[in-house]
C-alpha cells in the first residue's frame, strides 16, 4: 500500500510546488520501498526456483537476510514518508522530529527488541 500511495504522489497538483528537499525525500523513500518490497519478495520466487533441490540451507540464510535488510529500507521507507509529510504539512523542524521519533521506534520495535531477546537468551536462565 505505501508503494502505491507514492507512486501516485508525483501526478497529483501540488506535487510540483514542493521543495528540493522533499522531492528528494519522495524520491530516497520510493526507492527505499521498492527496494524492500522486492527483497520481500526474493525468498519465496527463490523457493519456488529451487524447490526439491537440496537448497534448505541456503534458502534460509538468503531469506533470513535479505528479510532484515528489507526491514532496514522499510524503516527508511516509512521514516521518508513520514518525514515528507510533516515537511509539507508543518515544516521543518517538526519533519525533523517526526524522522527522529519513526526512526527510533521502528528500529527498537523491529531490531533492538529481538537483538535484545537473543543476546539475554545466550546468557541463559
């Protein structure tokens, strides 16, 4: 859905009249989310490619990978979008603030929490 909705932002009226900044911000983010959504997608078309082949090992470490460095550019994505909004709609230091804030919380609600969790769980009971 996110892909979409910025893939029509570019023909609506007023896209014209934003800043340098913001149409480097919508672009950074459609790319970033594009991104993600591609490598989403890579570990089932490389399951599909590879079924009944031998390649379990393989296809979880390339699955488990490319699935963390999606949620990097996903976090990016989201922290664009977020950014470009508040931009037009507030300015500039509330934009600031609400990259910070997406930022931070994405990234602890997607990586530092489970990052957490596996380091105690190797510390043991």
């Amino acid at each position: 859905m996110l892909f979409a909705f910025l893939l029509i932002v570019p023909f609506n009226t007023g896209f014209s009249k934003l800043s340098r900044f913001d149409r480097y911000d919508y672009f950074v983010t459609l790319v970033c989310v594009a991104a993600a959504g591609a490598m989403l997608i890579a570990p089932s078309m490389h399951h599909r490619l590879l079924f009944r082949r031998q390649q379990k090992d393989y296809l979880v470490r390339v699955g488990t990978t490319v699935t963390i460095v999606s949620g990097g550019l996903l976090t990016a994505g989201l922290t664009g979008i977020l950014v470009l909004i508040s931009d037009v709609l507030f300015g500039g230091v509330t934009a600031a603030v609400a990259g910070v804030l997406t930022a931070a919380f994405v990234s602890c609600l997607w990586f530092a929490v489970p990052l957490h969790r596996r380091r105690h769980e190797q510390d043991g009971p």
